[in-house]
C-alpha cells in the first residue's frame, strides 16, 4: 500500500491513480485519512509505486505546483 498526502486536489489524484497503469502497475484506492489517501497496488516495489505515483502527480497541470507526498505506506 502507498499513501498520497495531500491537502488539495484529492479526488483529482485518486481519478488519475486509479485509470492510470505504469508498466504493469496498477492503483486500486482504499480509504482516507485526514489528508492521507491510500491505494493498494499489485506490485511488491512499494518505493517504486511511490515514484510513479508522484511522477504521475507532478505530470499533470494541476500536479505540477501541488504540494503533497507520496511514500510507502507499511
């Protein structure tokens, strides 16, 4: 699981992470937590969902000046 921290934009990340595959990654979205949102993901690489996910983010027009984090969630 990967936590998106993140004040603003919430439904816009969890729209995007959730239609989006990287390679053969996926994110399923599981629940919210004051600013936190969690995704589950099919791969064992948590750093690496972590990456794509904020590359992702920052990729988009609206993602490019938001600030937010995006780690592993244990």
């Amino acid at each position: 699981m990967i936590e998106i921290s993140s004040p603003t934009q919430q439904d816009k990340i969890i729209e995007l992470l959730t239609t989006m595959t990287a390679g053969d990654i996926t994110f399923t979205y599981k629940e919210k937590k004051g600013i936190a949102l969690y995704f589950e993901t099919n791969t064992d690489d948590l750093e690496e969902a972590a990456k794509i996910a904020k590359k992702a983010i920052k990729g988009e027009p609206w993602g490019s000046i938001l600030y937010f984090r995006s780690v592993p969630h244990h």
